[in-house]
C-alpha cells in the first residue's frame, strides 16, 4: 500500500505545483515550466535505472520500449507483469500518463469547472474498477484511469490547501476520526471476508476497498500536513529520514536490482536483506550526487517569466521552507 500513498502524495505536490504556476505565469509559459521540471527531475534517473536493469539482468530486450515509453503498465495489463526487477515500473508509467493529461485541466480550466474536474477524477475511478474488475485484475491494479481517486484526493487537499489555509487545520479532529473510520472499516471488512483482499480480485475490494484506502492515506496526509510540532513532526524531520526521502526515488527504481545481485552471493536471509539495503542506498545516493542533483541546477533554464520582457526570473532553486525536495 506505499504505493497507494505515494499516489495521493503525489497528486498533492503536483496540483500544489500547478496551482501555484497557474498564479504566477501565462498558460503557455507554466506549461513549459511543468514539462521541463518534470522531465529534468523524473526520466534521466528513470533511463539509467532501466539501463541497468536491462544490461546487468536477463530481460528481454523486447519489452524495452514499453518500459522507455512509460507504458510498462499498458504492457503489464495486456500480457501479464514481467515478475522481478521492472515489476514496480508500472508506478512510474501511472505517474507519466497523469502528467499529460493533468496540468492541461489545472492550467486550462476556469476555477468553478477546475473544481468540478477535480471531483470527477475522484469518482470515475471507482465506477472504472468496478466495470474492469470482472475483466482484468491487472487493469484495476495498474492502470490509470483506476488510480485516479488516489491523484485526485491528493489534488483536492492542495486546492483547498492553496484557497482557506486554516480550513484543514480547522477540521483535523475530523479527519482523524474519518481516517480512523475508513481504516477500521477497512479492516473489519478483511476480517470478515476472505474475498475481501487484493489477491482474491473481487468486485468490491475493487471498488470499496481501494475507495477506503484512498480515503484513509488522504486523511494521513492531512494529518502530516499539518504537523508542526510534537513527536511525529521530530520524527518526520529526522535527518536521516530525511535523507532517505531525498534519495527515494532512485531506491524505489532500483531497489528490486540491488536485491537480486546480492542474492547472487548466496548468504543468509538476514545478511542478504542488509547488504540489499546498504546496496540500495549507496546506488541512490551516487545518482542523488552525481545525476540528479547536478540536474537541478538546470531547472532555470527555462524560467518562470520571460527574460525577453524584463520580468525577474522568479525560478527557485532549492525547496521553499515546508517543502520537500520530491516538490522540487
């Protein structure tokens, strides 16, 4: 389910982006911006990740440009996933197809038909898991379309968190006690019936359960969002989790290499977990050093307002105060 959270996660962050682009530049111009941060944050981390799965693992070089198109959940709807190093893949191609269609409704809409939109995203991905369901497990799973209730809920938080920034604060006892609900439904909805989990692809775990997810992973966003003190606030800004978020998504995009090569050394599970991880954080780290933060230093080329008409280049460099470098 981190997979899940980091949807609504990620929905929140790119709307915010969005939102604020939409405020602060011409369609045309925050469109550029978007793309080219976008590109320069997610596909070189992304190629070199693929390349070396590619060239250290036995894949078939055939399914290459399914993954270097970001169509990987495309591909594992139609022919079953490829089990192993690309099986988290498809999360990245989610994230891409989001990225095309999104920013043209943030950017384009008029504020009464933006909010509409928004709602919309929310509830079509239900009704599409449900009609899906009795076709396709993988459909419900990975496509985009049936993930869009996660990016959506994401969404709706920044936009609420961008017009009334007391209204969330306002309202925390309720999404405490809405996410405590949705996940105690959840659970005794698991409880109660065996068909009720992901592996048994039923009709109202498709819906239901990935509704109550989506609502309670909002809720813990909420929750965190508003955390400015107190005992989670130190953990979340311990500096060692906070590195490990600075370096998270190249883990994510080759974690599952790093533990397949040592495996290949043949030791005891509990060595063979530990020296996967320290593989893991040692590969992300050099691409943070040496690829994606030098990359960053990139991001104004294409500025926010055009040097053409004298404007000051309003592009920032470095993570605002409360902002997190996956923003950036």
């Amino acid at each position: 389910m981190g997979v899940d959270q980091f949807f609504v996660l990620s929905g929140y962050l790119i709307t915010r982006n969005l939102l604020g682009l939409r405020r602060d530049a011409r369609p045309r111009r925050a469109m550029a911006v978007f793309y080219y941060r976008r590109a320069l944050r997610i596909i070189p981390p992304y190629y070199v990740a693929l390349l070396a799965i590619f060239l250290l693992e036995p894949v078939p070089m055939s399914e290459a440009p399914w993954y270097f198109a970001f169509a990987s959940n495309v591909r594992d709807t139609l022919y079953g996933p490829l089990k192993g190093q690309l099986l988290a893949m498809w999360s990245i191609a989610v994230e891409e197809q989001f990225y095309l269609l999104w920013p043209w409704l943030i950017l384009l809409l008029p504020e009464r038909r933006l909010r509409i939109a928004i709602v919309a995203a929310i509830l079509i991905a239900p009704l599409a898991r449900g009609i899906l369901a009795p076709i396709s497990s993988d459909a419900v799973y990975r496509l985009t379309i049936s993930r869009t209730d996660f990016l959506g809920l994401g969404a709706l938080i920044a936009w609420i968190d961008l017009h009334d920034v007391t209204w969330l604060a306002r309202h925390r006892k309720h999404f405490l006690a809405g996410g405590g609900m949705a996940a105690g439904v959840f659970t005794a909805l698991s409880l109660a019936l065996p068909t009720f989990e992901l592996e048994q692809h039923s009709t109202l775990y498709s819906t239901l359960g990935f509704s109550l997810e989506a609502a309670t992973f909002a809720c813990v966003l909420i929750i965190v969002r508003l955390a400015n003190s107190g005992p989670l606030y130190r953990l979340l800004r311990f500096p060692p989790l906070e590195y490990l978020g600075r370096i998270s998504y190249m883990a994510y995009l080759c974690h599952v290499l790093c533990l397949h090569l040592v495996k290949r050394l043949d030791l005891s599970g509990p060595f063979t977990v530990a020296l996967g991880l320290a593989a893991t954080v040692a590969f992300s780290s050099a691409s943070w050093y040496l690829l994606e933060q030098p990359l960053q230093r990139l991001r104004g080329w294409v500025p926010l307002r055009s040097r053409a008409t004298g404007s000051k280049n309003s592009e920032i460099e470095s993570p605002r105060a409360g902002e997190t470098p996956i923003e950036s």
